[in-house]
C-alpha cells in the first residue's frame, strides 16, 4: 500500500523548475537556468588554405560564391629557377652537372601550385615554394 501511494506521489510531483507544494512562487526574476551540457558534436576538420597546399582543396570561391574542389596546376616559379642556377653554377665546376640544369623545371616538387575554380576560371591562390 505504501508502494502505491509513493508511486501516486511521483506522478503527481511538479516538473523541474516548478516551486515544490507549500513553496512560494519563483518571481521571474529570481529564475536560474543552469546550463545542459551539450554532446561532443563531431570534429571539424579545416583544411589548408590553398596558399599552403600543393593539392586540390575544398574553399568557396570568391568569384563565383560556390563551395569548390580548386583545380591544382604547377607552375615553374622562382624556386625552380633558383636550383637550375644553382646547379648550372655546380656545373661550371664539374661539366657534367650543368645537363642537370632543366631537372629542376621537370619535377612537380619543385614547382608552384596555382589553384583556379573549376566553374567560373577565377584565381582562388598560388602557392609559392619561394617567395
């Protein structure tokens, strides 16, 4: 019987938040409310501006205001330039070594990434090995 009228008194028990019977009312003044703590949500990963990556990246475009993949092209740029006179300048000391002087503008590592939006053309960035 006790069981039963104990389950009779949480049913009838006010919500949370709610004055207790024989409490005065809560004046709106006085509310607090205590802050839920939110689930975990899932990790976002930024990627790399396109002036720090050699390869396509995800970015809205500032032209055309879409949400992209950037088409990834190499360029020679200085950095290239500067190893190929670095080894034409080995060469002078050694002849064999200047034929090495087109290796440089050959090798994508050496190269700069120019990155351009696939819809309307427009240049997104470049990245530059050397600047």
């Amino acid at each position: 019987m006790a069981e039963k009228a104990e389950l009779r008194e949480r049913q009838t028990s006010t919500l949370p938040g709610q004055p207790e019977p024989g409490q005065p009312a809560v004046t709106a003044g006085n509310i607090v409310y205590n802050a839920v703590p939110q689930p975990a949500g899932v990790p976002v990963i930024i990627p790399d501006p396109p002036e720090r990556s050699r390869v396509s990246v995800r970015v809205k475009c500032p032209s055309c205001q879409q949400v992209i993949d950037t088409v990834a092209e190499k360029k020679v740029g200085k950095f290239a330039w500067y190893v190929a006179g670095m080894v034409f300048l080995i060469g002078l000391s050694f002849p064999v070594f200047w034929l090495g002087c087109c290796v440089p503008c050959c090798m994508a590592n050496f190269k700069d990434t120019k990155h351009t939006c696939p819809n309307c053309k427009a240049h997104v960035a470049t990245y530059k090995i050397a600047k």
